[in-house]
C-alpha cells in the first residue's frame, strides 16, 4: 500500500514595496571622522589658561598661608591667657 502525500497548498507571498531614495543635488553625506588633535598632549607651551591657572594657585596658597598665621596668632593669645590665668592663681595662693 502506498502511502498518498498530501499536496500542501502554497501560500501566496506579499511581495514588499521599497522606496528608492534618489541622491540628491544638494550634497553628499559624510560619516564623522574623528578628528586629529591640534598640538601634542605632552608638549608644554604658556597660554592663557596656564596664566590663570598660576594665577589661582598661588591666590590659594597665599590664602592657606594667611589662615595659618591667624591660627599661629590665635594660639599665641590662648597660650598668654593660660599663663596670666596661671601666674594670678599663683600670686592668690601665696597671698593666702
């Protein structure tokens, strides 16, 4: 006996509609390119920001400095305070 293969029944296919782009005269596009670096990372010239930059530095280190002193100063007061709060203590016991 022979065995009967159904016929299997295609099914249309849709065909796609694609557009076409036509290049147009305006211009071309390009894909972006990195772009090379004006100068060297590694060589050393004085400009503006460098000026700026020093000029800060030593603003802020001026300023460190300035609040150290007043420090030093501050601590220098307390220090002659202890001492006179010391010597008047000293000067009361031997008077009494």
């Amino acid at each position: 006996m022979a065995i009967k293969k159904r016929s299997v029944a295609s099914k249309s296919k849709k065909s796609k509609s694609k557009t076409k782009f036509t290049k147009s005269s305006v211009g071309t596009y390009q894909s972006f390119k990195v772009a090379k670096p004006c100068t060297p990372f590694f060589k050393f010239a004085i400009t503006q920001q460098t000026l700026y930059w020093g000029i800060l530095s030593c603003v802020v280190l001026l300023f460190g400095l300035w609040i150290i002193h007043i420090q030093i100063e501050i601590y220098n007061i307390y220090d002659e305070i202890d001492r006179n709060n010391m010597l008047s203590q000293s000067i009361e016991a031997e008077n009494n």
